[in-house]
C-alpha cells in the first residue's frame, strides 16, 4: 500500500486490539474503537458542512494549501482525537498556543484564516473578544468549566452525535498538517506537512506494504507512554502520536490544571508509566525537586524523555540519581525538521551529542555541500527525505528555509552544528534571535518592537540568559529618555505590564536593566554580544524588585 494516513493507520489499530486503552486524560479514558468511532462521526459532520480539501497537492505550489484549516485552541484532553477527525476530513488542524493574549491569537487568525475553530469552553471565554475572528464554525469541547458558550457554538457531543457512522472519506497521504511556530520577528509561520511525511519522519511510522503489518506490530501492549508536555507543540504532539499509532496507550497530562510535579508523578505511579516526556527544564527541575522530597514507586518507569527546551547538566544527573534505573532521552528537532535525533544519557554516562535521525546531516556555511563525520568546520543543521513542503503562503520563506543543495531538497534549521568523527550531531546553538524559556520560543524583536514603542525608553534590546528554572529566561536592557516621566526605580513594574497587556507571559522579561546608552556598532546594529554579557552579570533584579542600573 505505500503511504498511509493517520487515520487509516487508527482505524486498523482499532480493528485488531478495539478495547485497549488508548489516552488517558484525568477522568476521561478512551479506547481505540471509541476514538476511531468518535473521530469517524465528526469528520462526517465536518464533511456535510462542506469542510474539507478543495484543490489537490499536485495543483498547488508548496506554501499553498487547498484545503479548509480548523484552529486547535485546546489543552491536553482529546486533542489527539480532534486532529484525527480533522484529518479524515480533508481538513488541515492547526495548533494555536493558548498562552497567547487575544491580540496575538487575532493576528494569528489573520494569518491562517481558519475556517472552523475548536476550543475547549474555558479558553472560548479567554478569546471571546476576537473569536470567530472570520471563522464560520465554533465546536466547543466541555471541558468542566462553568463559562458560559461562544454565541453560536456547536458543542462536540452534539457534533458527533449528527455525524454518521457510516461511510469513511477518501483522505490522501498528500493531506496536510499545519504546524504553527513563530517567524524570526515574532510573527507566526505556519509550516506545512503531509501527514504522511511526518507520521514517518516524527510518529515512528513506515511506509506499510500490508495492513497486517501494522496489525503485527501493535499485538504486543507495552507500559503506558506519559506526555506531560502539551500537545499544542510539536514536541508533545509528536510523542503522543508515536505511542497512539503504535498501538501503545498514552497518558496526556491534564494541562488545563497548573503544573504540579507530585500530581505528574502520582499519576505515573498510578498509571505504572514505562516512558514519560517533557519540555526541558520548566519540567525538569520541578520533578527532580520533587522526587528529592517524597518516594514514589517508580519502578515500572524505564525512561525520560526531554525535547522542545534543553535540560541542563544539574538536573538530568538529579533525575537519574533519584531514578537511577532509566534512561534519560535528549530530543533535538523542531517544527521545520521532525525528529531530528536523540542523545542517550544513564547514570554515571554522560553525552552531549545526539545521533542522527534518517536524512539528518550537517550543511557547510556557505551552504555548497553536506560536511563529512569529523570535519572541523561548524555548518546548519539540515535534513533531506521526510522534510515539510514549505510555510504556508510565504514563497519567499519557503525558497530560502526549504532550497535544493547539490540536487538534494533540504529543510535549513538555523541552528548552528558540526559533525563528530562517529557521526554524531553536535549542537552549538540557534542562530537566530530565539529565546527558548521552558519550550516557549521568543523571538527577541517582537518584545524590543513594544518596548521601544513606549515614549519613556530612548532605546531597548532584548536576550537571553540561562536560567536553572526555564534553561533560558528574557531580559530587556533598556535606556530612559531625557525628562521620561518613569524613573529607574519604578520602570520595572510599568514596562512588566506594558508587555504583559500585549504579550504572553512567557515573553515578558523577567528582568529589565536600566543602562546610561543601549550599545550598537558603528553600521547601527544591535550589539547583542554585549547585551548578553550585561544580562548574565546582573541577575539579582527581577521584574518583582528593584532595577538594576548600570552605566554603559
């Protein structure tokens, strides 16, 4: 058969193993039949509301997409489920970041022009004052809350109720899932997918010659997979997915709860979890800290997974001296690349390098050719095969992130790499102006374009700093106009909440340092160096005290 659709690979999963557990999220559990029935009914109904594709891959460029997009602004519960009608629909699902403020989920509507909207009740009341925002169709999911619905909505159990269960919509291998990542001033970039290219680049996934393979494959029921990570990112999608269409069943973290390491943990000893994922540090160090305070029977747990934000040395040795029996998995990839590959630490063996995934290599500096193992020079991280086709309605971006190099299509990360002798990946960081706090990207112009709007600052440059808490946290330095009405000691709290009417909290710095003169070279560009050397010498005031000042 060749190339395989998600759906298709559920249904056959459902057909062989139908009474096995497949998520499980807080109260709710759901077996394989249960989804494959209940994503079979909504994507009808999605059907006879005339969503779905409208022009095939082969009429379009790669950042056009003929299909109609639904936008997913959903925590954990059911989203696997959503994204599977979505795709059996024809219909493109999207993930929308629901720590976004309305005004950033406006613009990214704006942007995607989804047709449809699913959201759980809760976050329909946080974006009420710009939902539909042009969208035709509001499909609530309860979620428990007591918020009164969107006008208009259709809640999900009436949705699948007048769905048929009969009938299955020919999808396409070509169908696509768009993956929605922020652009390199904050805007959003929405990048492109065929489900069937990333079901084998970043699901575990094959190309299956025969149903039976995939019915052989998913006999054997291993220990629960736990995603503790939100499956709004790529990163917690892809794990979920990889367990799902395995056949294995896997706990989602009820992300609509504030984080709690204890209750993480609770659940992977009730749940006699074998393999638990999460966003680098903002997990990390919590758990760690947490195992230190209180014994948990963790035996049935055999690995940790780590991806979407780095884990720093302190906490991965913490982990593995409280559970001295896994293995602790580092995952390097992003949105335009998959799964890129993984580095592999147990205790008393450490690595900082990862293996590569198929089609991951290293890209020369002037990207003429792919770098030999043990070459000295540092290229781009690059990948070939199962890459996405593009971003969505931006041909320039496309050209430039996704060119063809000595005949070969390639996907360019923009992060900065070299190739050791055993051909392993060794990282030397993002090239761009990223800011990756606990798995949340920040792009550092978007927060210096909103600061240098007010009219106290003369002048503003965001960084990074690395953080035990969150592996890397925003600071803004920042200088005062001459007769500004805010002072030194009070700029802290008014730029905190400037940037916290505009932004998600995750972007707004958590330090701002006051300097006599923002530094830039003489072509009038941001120093960023030494930005980043006054941000990592001051670290004693954050936004909560006193500023600090510093001539310069």
């Amino acid at each position: 058969m060749g190339e395989w659709t998600l759906g298709a690979v559920l249904d056959a999963i459902a057909d062989v193993v139908p009474d096995r557990t497949m998520t499980v999220c807080g109260s709710r559990r759901s077996t394989y039949a249960e989804t494959a029935q209940r994503t079979r009914q909504l994507a009808n109904w999605l059907a006879d509301k005339g969503f779905g594709a409208h022009r095939e891959r082969s009429e379009l460029n790669n950042w056009e997409c003929g299909q109609d997009r639904v936008a997913l602004v959903m925590h954990n519960d059911l989203y696997p489920d959503m994204v599977l009608a979505c795709l059996k629909a024809r219909v493109v699902p999207v993930n929308v970041n629901y720590n976004y403020t309305p005004r950033e989920v406006a613009e990214l509507f704006d942007y995607l022009k989804p047709r449809g909207v699913i959201y759980h009740r809760a976050l329909g009341a946080k974006f009420a004052d710009v939902l539909p925002r042009g969208a035709e169709l509001l499909l609530s999911i309860d979620d428990g809350s007591s918020l009164p619905e969107l006008p208009g909505a259709v809640t999900l159990d009436e949705a699948v109720a007048a769905g048929s269960d009969e009938g299955v919509i020919a999808s396409s291998p070509d169908d696509l899932i768009m993956v929605c990542t922020g652009g390199t001033t904050g805007r959003p970039k929405g990048v492109l997918w065929r489900q069937a290219d990333m079901y084998v680049a970043s699901m575990n996934g094959a190309d299956h010659g025969l149903v039976s393979e995939i019915h052989d494959k998913v006999q054997n029921l291993g220990a629960p997979w736990f995603a503790v990570s939100p499956l709004m990112h790529a990163a917690g999608l892809w794990t979920a997915f990889s367990a799902v269409l395995n056949g294995q069943t896997v706990v989602l973290h009820d992300t609509s709860r504030r984080f709690n390491p204890s209750e993480v943990l609770q659940t992977a000893e009730r749940e006699k979890v074998g393999l638990m994922t999460m966003v680098g540090d903002a997990y990390a160090g919590p758990i760690a800290e947490e195992l230190g305070n209180r014994r948990y029977d963790l035996t049935s747990l055999f690995a940790i997974g780590t991806g979407g934000a780095g884990t720093n040395l302190k906490n991965q040795q913490a982990l593995l001296e409280h559970l001295p029996q896994i293995t602790l998995i580092n995952g390097y990839g992003s949105s335009e690349t998959g799964n890129m590959g993984f580095g592999h630490n147990q205790r008393g063996n450490h690595t900082d390098t990862f293996m590569f995934r198929e089609g991951g290599l290293v890209l020369s500096e002037d990207y003429t050719r792919f770098l030999d193992p043990g070459e000295e020079e540092i290229g781009w991280v690059a990948r070939t095969g199962r890459i996405p086709l593009g971003y969505f309605e931006d041909a320039a971006g496309t050209a430039k992130t996704f060119p063809e190099v000595a005949g070969v299509r390639v996907v360019i990360s923009g992060d900065r790499a070299s190739v050791e002798s055993d051909g392993a990946l060794r990282l030397y960081g993002r090239d761009s102006l990223v800011v990756n706090t606990g798995g949340e990207k920040v792009f550092v112009e978007e927060v210096e374009e909103i600061l240098r709007a007010h009219s106290d600052l003369a002048d503003a440059l965001v960084v990074g700093r690395p953080s035990e808490r969150w592996g890397e946290e925003v600071v803004a330095l920042v200088s005062l106009r001459d007769g500004a009405s805010v002072t030194a000691d009070d700029v802290s709290a008014v730029l905190a909440d400037v940037c916290a009417q505009r932004l998600a909290r995750f972007k707004v710095p958590k330090q701002f340092i006051v300097v006599d003169q923002v530094r830039r070279l003489g072509n009038g560009k941001a120093d960023y160096r030494w930005a980043k050397e006054q941000a990592v010498q001051n670290t004693s005031a954050l936004v909560t005290s006193e500023p600090t000042r510093i001539e310069g």
